[in-house]
C-alpha cells in the first residue's frame, strides 16, 4: 500500500477543497493506505503544519493582498515577485521534509497549486516536486482565470508567475480538474490534458438526524421551532450570491406571499403562524482572500434594508463537534437537521459541495444556475427551485440582483413545496437517489483504483 500526502494552505475546516480532502482520505483509507496531511495551519488533529504556508500568516497575507487585489505595499511587480521567492526559500524545506520523513509515494496538491492565491507556497511546492521527484496529482478545484470573482492579477508579474506555476507543467504530473469547462480551460491555455473528478460524498453513511448534541442548535442561535430556516452553507464571499437569498426571503416576507403562508400546515405538520419569523442562517465563515473585503457588511446592509432576519453562526459552527472558548460548537451537518430549505445561489462553483450535501441531507434547495451547473449537473436531471441564470451587477464592491420576476416566481414555488408534504417528499428522495447513482464514493474510489498502480508499495 502508498503513503500518501494532501498538501494545501487551509485544512480541517468547512471549506470545500478540507472537505473534499477528507473524502479522499476515508476512500483512500478503506483501501489500505496511509494519510497524511500539510496546511499553514494546525485545524487537523496530527496533521503537519508550516506557518508561513497560511494565508494569513503576515507576510503572506501582504503578498496575497498586493497581488491579487491591489499592489500597494511594493514599488513594482518585481519587487513582489522577490519577496515571493525569499519567504518561499522559508517554506521549502518544510514541504522537502514532510514528503522525506514520511517516506511519501504520492502527494496530493490541491488548490495551492491552480488557484493562484498563496504565491510562495505555490513556488516552494513546485520546488519540493523537483527536488524530491515524488509522484505528484495536482487536485485543481478552481484556476486563477476563472470568473469566480476572487483573483485580480494586479500586474504582468503576477501573471507571467501563474501562466508558469498555476500550475506548472511537469513531466509525470497528474491533473484532476472537477469539472468539464475547467478541462477545456486547461487544455486550451496550458496545454494540459486531466482528468474530471466531481466533488463525491458518501451516500451510505447515516443520515444525519436530530440527537442529544443538536437538538438545541435552533435555540442556540434564537430560532424558534416554528420558524422557518433557510441554510446558506458555504463560506460567505462574493461569488456566492448570499444576496440573492435575502432577496427571496424579502420575497416571502411580502404580505401577499405570508398571506399564503400564515395559518398553513408545514411539510413537517408544524403550522406557521403570523408571529413565526422566516430566518436565513449563514454557517460558514467569512472568507478574507481575495475579494473587496466588505462583502459581508453589504450583505448586512441589504438584510436590513429589506427586514430580513440573517444570522451570522460560523463561530458556533466548525468542521466538527467541539467546545471552543467553553462553547459548544456543532458540525456543519448538524446544521442541515435545523434547516427547511438550502439556499445554493452562487454565480460560480468548481462543481457545488454543499449542493450536493443538501440533496443527501434530503433537503430542497433553492439554486441560481452557475455556469458548472448547467455544464456538468441539470443534465442529471435534480428537481431545483431555480433562480435562473442571469443577472446584473457583480464585480469588487457591487451586490448583483436578479429580475423581479424571477425572485417572485422562486418565493412562490418554494411556498408550495413547503406546504405540501408528498411534493415535498418527492422532490427530496428524487435528488437523492440521483445525486447517489452519480456522485458517491464508488465513482472516486473507481478514478483513484485506476490510478493507485502507479504508485510504489512501501
């Protein structure tokens, strides 16, 4: 059997590439391989950890900053460049030794080395490869060249830099991209053929399920059991399209929809009433890299415009159960047991982590068409409450919008799936058993057999 290592910035948390990462793990695992993880920081229980390899690690952080947003704190793009290639000379030798003293027959970079935030960690990985000649599957869940929003090349320096380490072309390397625009991309631009790995989850586990842990996570974040809760999952950046849901629940707010909804038996057979609030509960956390920084300020500013009730929980909510500063933290599943609806409305995905939780958590979801969506999921054919595929606004410090007839349309469809039961029920189980006959275990497990021939047993 192999021993293998998954190397990024950030590990152990709720973002989609740590949990796509331990996916990989309980797969690879199964099969009789070790594991073993690197990060800039130190979330993963006996997992390793280089400083200076987090994204918020000051310099770091400097240098993210100056490249991908505005270049400020250097006089010119070399000069960034230079401290680049100073702290990552830092970082290599912990990366060369992680690889050695575990004796390591495959590692597993993932979005360090595509999505072109962490230029230092990006160059000493690289550098590590070399040095080492390790057998190396570059795990790209998105590139610096997306329309994601979140990486602004701010001069020709930084962007000669990506076009040679994001990622680099390497003679033995292997690309998995998770979607089929992004194998195109890749093709097209660098030249490099992949492989398409779609985010995966494990349909034959247990389903999660209100117990003595979660049970009090409503009150724990003041919302009522007849209240109705509608999760917004992922971390909160602007490619995520939070705004969008606020503008749905300001949509079900309005009397004409409450009129419909007030004195109506639930799904569930709870009855919501005039005093019941409609909430949108936010798990994740705010993400600080690459995006204007004031994102979740305008997302406030629009919940208070429009008296929608959002509630921020991401320091109640981790990767997983836990007391943290004496408190009780709950899982991000455990979220999903409080919830009625999933709001999904981002403008782009590398594929949809938490959509595809909210199918196996037998939840409906209420879903802005990204581009990977249409490409790569509709054609499965999942039973969404859809908010289209177009709107205005969007880039650094703008808040998109959708047409009003659209949000209108979307507020009415949800209330009819939340007062009627077999509807409900049908839509859920539909997804469900569509998402598991795609997108379980046993199609990564297939990709990553296919491959485990190449590597040395130990």
């Amino acid at each position: 059997m192999a021993r293998i290592g998954f190397i990024q910035h950030r590990l152990g948390r709720t973002d989609g590439v740590s949990l796509e990462v331990d996916k990989f793990r309980s797969v690879l695992q199964v099969e009789g391989h070790e594991v073993f993880y690197l990060s800039g920081n130190a979330d993963v229980p006996g997992g390793n950890f280089i400083p200076e390899l987090h994204p918020e690690h000051p310099v770091t952080a400097r240098i993210i900053r100056n490249a991908t947003r505005s270049l400020v704190d250097y006089p010119n793009g070399d000069a960034l460049i230079a401290e680049v290639r100073l702290l990552a000379k830092k970082i290599l030798p912990g990366i060369v030794s992680f690889i050695r003293s575990y004796r390591l027959d495959v590692i597993f970079p993932n979005n360090l080395l595509s999505v072109g935030y962490n230029l230092p960690g990006m160059l000493a990985l690289t550098q590590a490869i070399e040095e080492t000649g390790v057998q190396s599957i570059c795990h790209c869940h998105d590139f610096w060249w997306e329309e994601s929003g979140e990486v602004y090349p701010t001069c020709r320096e930084v962007i000669a830099f990506y076009e040679q380490y994001a990622p680099p072309a390497m003679d033995g390397m292997i690309y998995f991209v998770i979607n089929r625009l992004a194998q195109k991309e890749l093709l097209d631009r660098r030249g490099l053929p992949s492989i398409v790995v779609p985010n995966v989850f494990d349909f034959d586990q247990s389903s999660w399920a209100v117990d003595g842990y979660n049970k009090d996570f409503r009150d724990a974040i003041g919302v009522g059991e007849s209240d109705l809760v509608f999760l917004q999952a992922t971390r909160v950046l602007d490619r995520k399209g939070i705004e969008f849901a606020i503008d749905l629940i300001a949509e079900l707010n309005q009397s004409r929809v409450r009129k419909i909804l007030n004195g109506s038996r639930l799904y569930d057979g709870r009855v919501f009433n005039a005093e019941d609030k409609i909430v949108l509960v936010c798990a994740g956390y705010v993400e600080t890299l690459g995006i204007s920084g004031s994102y979740a300020v305008q997302l406030e500013q629009r919940a208070k415009e429009k008296n929608v009730d959002i509630r921020w929980v991401a320091d109640q909510v981790g990767h997983s159960r836990s007391i943290r500063n004496g408190r009780k933290v709950y899982s991000l599943w455990d979220t999903y047991t409080a919830a009625d609806f999933v709001t999904y409305p981002s403008v782009w995905e590398g594929w949809g982590n938490q959509l595809i939780e909210a199918f196996f958590a037998r939840l409906p979801v209420v879903l802005f068409k990204y581009p990977v969506y249409l490409s790569d999921l509709e054609i499965c054919g999942f039973d969404v409450v859809s908010l289209g595929s177009n709107c205005t606004g969007g880039g650094q410090m703008k808040l998109r919008k959708l047409p009003e007839e659209v949000v209108s349309s979307a507020a009415l469809n949800v209330v009819e799936l939340l007062t009627d039961p077999v509807q409900y029920q049908k839509v859920v189980d539909h997804n469900f058993a569509v998402s598991a006959a795609n997108f379980g275990f046993p199609r990564l497990k297939k990709i990553l057999k296919d491959l485990s021939s190449t590597w040395s047993d130990h």
